[in-house]
C-alpha cells in the first residue's frame, strides 16, 4: 500500500469523539446510553438565525464567499469583539473560518516550524496538543492543578518559556475544567507574557458566555493592550449559540498574522459556507439576551451535577465557573476491579468500564493530559443528568 505522512505519526481520532462513536455503536444495538460525553449545546440554533440562512439561500446567496469572511459578517464581528470584549480589531484584523477549530488550525500551521514548542495549561483541549503536533511542534504542559481549582500559575507558566516557544494556548473558562481566569490571574500572565517578546498567545475564548456566579468574563488583549500585537483572540458561535453544525469560527489579531491565515485557508477551503455566513451574521446581531437565560439554565445543571457527584464516596467534584464541563478526581477508584472483573488501573479503564457496564459515556482524563480524571458534559437535560450520576454512584459503589 502506498504510503501515509510522517507527520500523522501520534495523531489520532480525539477520545471524545471515540467515545461518542462506541456510545452511538451501543445505541444501535438496543442499549440505553446515558450519553455525557459530548461538548456541544443541547439548545436549539436561535430562530432568526435559521431563518437568515434560509433566505439567503432563495436571495441566491450562493457564490463563492471572500475567502477570509464576507464584509458583513466581518462588521459584525468587529461589533462584537467592541460589544463584548472592548476590542477594537480592524476588518483586516478579523478572519472567519469553518468552526474555531480552523482558525486554530491555520494560525498553527502558519506559523509552527519543527522543533518549536507549544505551551499548553494542562489539562487542554486535546485538539490543541494534535493540531501543533501535526505541524511539527513539542508540547509542554504547565499543570494546573485540581487542588488550585485548575488555575494557572503565573510563575509556573513563566518556567515553561524557552526560546523555542511559539506559541501560549489560553482557555478559559476551559475545556475539561470549566475553570476560569480572573482579572487579577490575567493580568499576571499578561506580566510574565510581556517579557517573552517571541511568543505568540492564542486565547480560546468559545465558551466567553457560559460563566456562572456573576463570574466577569475576561480576554487577554483587552486586560494588557500592548500584548494586542501578539494575541490572537479565537471565537465563534457554535457553543454560546448552539450552533455546532453550522462550523462558524472567528478571530482577531495582527494584520501579518491575519493575512498568513487567510493564505492557509485559500489553499485548503476557499472560505466558509455563504448560508452559514448569514446565519452567523444574525446571531450576532440579533437578541443576546437568551445567553443569560441559557447560562443561568447551565448553572442549575452544573449545581445538581457537582452535588450529586460529591455525594459518591471516591469522586471528588470541583465547583467550576463556566463552560459545561466538571472534571472529577477519581484517585479513590484506581487499582479495584468491577463487578464483572474489569481492572481499574487509569482513568480510560474507568471511562470504558462505566460505559460498558453502565452505558454512561464520559471521557478519560488522559485525553485532556491530566490523569485520573474524567470529563462529564452537562449539556444535556436535567433528567439525563440525574439518570447518569445515579448509574456513576451506582458503578463507583461496585468497585471493589
Ligand atoms: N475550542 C474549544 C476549547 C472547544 O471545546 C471546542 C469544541 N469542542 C472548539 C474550540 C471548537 O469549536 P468550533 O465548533 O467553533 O470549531
């Protein structure tokens, strides 16, 4: 057989998906799953943003788009980032993409050489680490800890610079953790990134509108201006308007970086859908009041979640403030083995017991870099959640 590129060596299907996957396999085969492991809302997309799309379909919006982002879209983007953000980006400083997994994608791929080295606060969203793997970088984690609440320490990160970072990947609030930056804990990171003139800082901000307990959102160009020359600002409408489908990412940063993006994705996707575009277009300019009444929905479930978990002898359950995610430390259940025998010994050997002997499907830590741990999505109905935390205690209840 032909041969595959080198470059795909270690790279393989994210754990969340392969998760997904043997839960859907289940499924078919008549099980009831309780299905917590997938990131995306289960909200429906907004109506007016559905039916933007729908008519720019029969206006004949249907030509290929300007490959970097159709004008309009691109105003409302830059009226976001201002609306929201305090961040004034110029046309030229603004790229859309399919989903903001593209722009992390391009601005990689456009700026990563072998041998440079990705800075990544451990746990991650394990797209980052592949994505700067296939462009030839190394990885190094910064922990942050479950004891600080998943936070990450300035003069931690500062340790972890050498000369051949390229890149510092931020996120929060932060997938697997939900945990979020204060201003204060910014504001530091800003300081240490100051000094370390040759490293550009990506900041993931996609779950910007899921934050709870009055936590005040904020980016890092917007807490250190002069960092703006360096930072580029990832967004898009797929978490805060439940639009997955619709592959809409966005971002702001420099005109040099902007304009090497935009050359990656001329030669890989031309430019996003047109009807998506509308749809995009609509969601951020329409209503944004929902995003509060969905955050303030969001809350409720983490609440039941975290104190139903807490309740389980052997999983302990922080408190996070955003995103959709908690992050269990199951320390207490390594080493025991299943009622049908299975052996414990890491967090997938968890994950995939828990599925296969209680059909509730997580994700294991180890996918994220942090181990052991799972990840539960609570995107998902109150119900759901209730049936799944009963069926966790129940497994934890049976390791012996
Ligand atoms: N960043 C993070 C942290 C995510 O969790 C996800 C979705 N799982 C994305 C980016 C991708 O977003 P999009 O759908 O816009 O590609």
């Amino acid at each position: 057989m032909p041969g595959f590129a080198d470059r795909l060596n270690g790279i393989g299907i994210s754990a969340s998906a392969a998760m997904t996957d043997k839960a859907t396999a289940l499924k078919a085969e008549g099980l009831k799953i309780i299905s917590l492991s997938s990131g995306e809302p289960d909200f429906p997309t907004p109506e007016h943003a559905v039916e933007a799309a729908v008519d720019a379909a029969r206006g004949g919006d249907t030509k290929y788009p300007p490959q970097a982002g159709k004008p309009a879209l691109k105003k409302a983007i830059q009226a976001k980032f201002l609306r929201d953000n305090s961040l004034d980006y110029a046309l030229d400083e603004i790229l859309v993409a399919n989903g903001a997994k593209q722009i992390i994608y391009d601005a990689m791929m456009a700026t990563i050489n072998p041998g440079d080295e990705v800075v990544l606060p451990t746990p991650y969203w394990i797209s980052y680490a592949d994505i700067a793997r296939l462009g030839g970088a190394e990885i190094v984690q910064v922990p942050c800890p479950a004891a600080s609440n998943f936070r990450l320490s300035a003069a931690d990160l500062d340790a972890a610079i050498t000369p051949r970072t390229k890149w510092l990947v931020l996120n929060f609030p932060n997938n697997p953790t939900g945990a979020c930056c204060s201003r204060k804990d910014m504001e530091e990171i800003a300081a240490v990134m100051l000094k370390h003139e040759h490293v550009w800082i990506m900041t993931d901000d996609i779950y910007e509108h899921l934050v709870y307990d009055d936590f005040n959102f904020c980016t890092l160009a917007e807490v250190e201006p002069r960092l703006k020359d360096r930072v580029l600002t990832v967004n898009g409408v797929s978490k805060a308007y439940a639009m997955t489908g619709w592959r809409v990412g966005f971002c702001g940063g420099p005109r040099d970086l902007i304009a090497v993006m935009n050359n990656m994705q001329g030669q890989s996707t031309s430019g996003i859908n047109t009807l998506a575009q509308a749809a995009a277009i609509a969601a951020l300019e329409g209503p944004q009041d929902f995003l509060r009444e969905r955050a303030a929905e969001y809350q409720t479930r983490r609440d039941i979640v975290v104190s139903l978990l807490n309740e389980i002898p052997g999983v302990e359950c922080h408190t996070p403030q955003g995103a959709f995610y908690v992050y269990p430390d199951i320390s207490a259940c390594i080493g025991k083995v299943t009622p049908e025998g299975r052996q414990i010994k890491t967090d997938a050997d968890f994950v995939m017991a828990l599925l296969e002997e209680k059909q509730v499907a997580t994700v294991q830590g180890a996918a994220y870099g942090m181990s052991p741990f799972f990840r539960i999505s609570y995107a998902t109905s109150v119900e759901t959640l209730r049936e799944g935390c009963q069926r966790i205690a129940e497994f934890v209840q049976s390791l012996k």
